[in-house]
C-alpha cells in the first residue's frame, strides 16, 4: 500500500511541475518561429533551444556548419 501511495505522489508531482512550466511559458517571438519553421530549409541553423538565463529567457541557435558560432539571442533578438 505504501508503494501505492508513494507512485501516486511522485505521479502529481511530476503533472504540477510540468503543467506549472508550461503555464509560465511566453510565445516566442515571430523571428523564432520564422527560424523553426524553416529548420529542414534553413542554411543557418540546425535547431533553436530556449533556455533561462539570470531571470530572462534567451534562445540558443545551432549553427549548421561547425566552423560557425553559436549565438546565444535574447527576446529582441540581440546576441
């Protein structure tokens, strides 16, 4: 029973954490959305990570090729 009762928290735990990250989130700015919608297509980057950064959200950029720089981007898109 115990076991029962300890899966049954660890279960609601991970559903709040979940649900209250996806609630926090913002939309991303049209210049994200412009990039993932043209990953397949794109010459410049490979794949848009969004990350948290000293309480601002900041999007990591992969470049396609490797003798390229990484830029890391705030919201407006500023390196």
């Amino acid at each position: 029973m115990r076991k029962l009762i300890l899966i049954y928290l660890m279960l609601l735990a991970f559903v709040l954490v979940f649900t209250a990250c996806n609630l926090a989130s913002e939309p991303e700015p049209d210049w994200v959305k412009q990039i993932l919608a043209n990953l397949g297509d794109d010459k410049d980057y490979t794949a848009v990570y969004k990350c948290d950064y000293r309480d601002q959200t900041v999007y990591y950029a992969i470049s396609s090729c490797c003798d390229r720089y990484d830029p890391l981007f705030d919201r407006e898109q500023k390196r």
